[in-house]
C-alpha cells in the first residue's frame, strides 16, 4: 500500500520511508506543503498520509483543512506528526480532520501501528462502499406495486398512470420482476373446451 510522508526534515523524512517500507508500505515522500498538497491532488494519490504539523509553504493544519473540503469521494486517513503536546493543539488537529497524532521523536513500533490501524480502516471503508454501492444497484432494480390499482371489472384490464389500458399480465410484468407462464384453469378448460373435460359421473 502507498503512503504519503509530507515531513520537510530530511532526516525524519528517510527514517519514516525506511521504517514503512520495512513493513511492507510503499512511501511516497514530499518534502514540504506545497509539494504534499501537488501529490493528494493526483488521480493516484495516497490514501494513507503522514502529515506534519509545521512546514514550509502550507503547513499541516492548511492541508488537513483542504483535504476535508474536497468532494465527497476518496477517502483520506491522516495521521498528523507533531512536536506539539499541548492538549490544546492535538485537539485542535483532530477537530481539522486528523484521524491520529504521533508525537516526535516517534516510536517505530507506535509508528507501526497507528499506520496498521489506518490501512484496516480504510479497507473497512473500501468494503463498505462497495456494499452500499452493491445495494444501490439492486434497489435501482427492484419494481414494486403499491397502490390501488384501477382494474376493469369486465376485461380485468389495468388503468396505467398514463390513463393507458392493459392487459393484467403486461402491466404487472412492466411494474415487477415477475414472469407469467400460460395455462388454462379447471373453470375455463370447461367452458372453452367441454368436449376434452372428462365427466366424472362418466363411465368413458
């Protein structure tokens, strides 16, 4: 999986890229706002993003704020590093739209594991979009009857909205995913063709 470091202290920079791609991440470096800002907005851009607070050109409150402004659609986890401990500010990145915070210097291990937590979240967002996609599909083509619907007493035919009369087979075959196959009941075998209805009072 590919993620973006947008850290503009070179040092920091290469030690988070070596950790991360010790664990299997593919690490896509930006060395400062500007430049950060260039890589989210391409068409393959990481999802995954380690951002810094304080950086040259647009610092990480600014990109957070932008990234949270865009169009609904793909979606972004952002895990903020920050030299700053104060409560204050933490909170203040988290309510900008941060997903998590590590603190500089950070731990490899933590570090590990606050991108792991982020790479499960964003495949559970993965999952569920198709499924609501999935979903949105089949209710599209699903046809239901609801209603009264006004039916001839004679003919049996069916007004449409249209104010159009149709036959009972062709209306509901137009409003539902049903599908008729033709037969001929007891009653009307009877009644159209008398001479091939057995009498059960016969002795033939």
């Amino acid at each position: 999986m590919r993620i973006l470091i947008a850290e503009d202290d070179l040092t920091n920079r290469n030690m988070l890229a070596a950790v991360l791609k010790k664990v299997g991440f593919d690490p896509v470096e930006a060395r400062d706002g500007i430049h950060a800002w260039e890589e989210i907005g391409k068409p393959d851009a990481p999802r995954l993003i380690i951002l810094d607070w304080m950086m040259p050109g647009m610092d990480g409150m600014e990109i957070l704020r932008r990234v949270r402004s865009l169009p609904i659609g793909q979606s972004f986890y952002i895990l903020m590093l920050t030299s700053k401990i104060e409560k204050a500010e933490i909170i203040a990145g988290l309510a900008a739209g941060a997903n998590d915070y590590l603190a500089k210097p950070f731990d490899p291990g933590e570090l590990q594991a606050r991108v792991e937590v982020g790479r499960r979240m964003l495949q559970l967002q993965d999952i569920l979009t198709a499924k609501i996609g999935e979903l949105s599909q089949a209710l599209a083509e699903i046809k239901t009857l609801r209603g009264i619907l006004p039916i001839c007493a004679n003919c049996h035919k069916i007004r449409d909205d249209k104010g159009y009369w149709k036959k009972v087979e062709v209306y509901i075959r137009d409003h539902s995913e049903a599908e008729f196959s033709h037969g001929i009941c007891p009653d009307c075998m009877k009644k159209l063709y008398p001479a091939f209805v057995k009498n059960p009072e016969s002795n033939d």
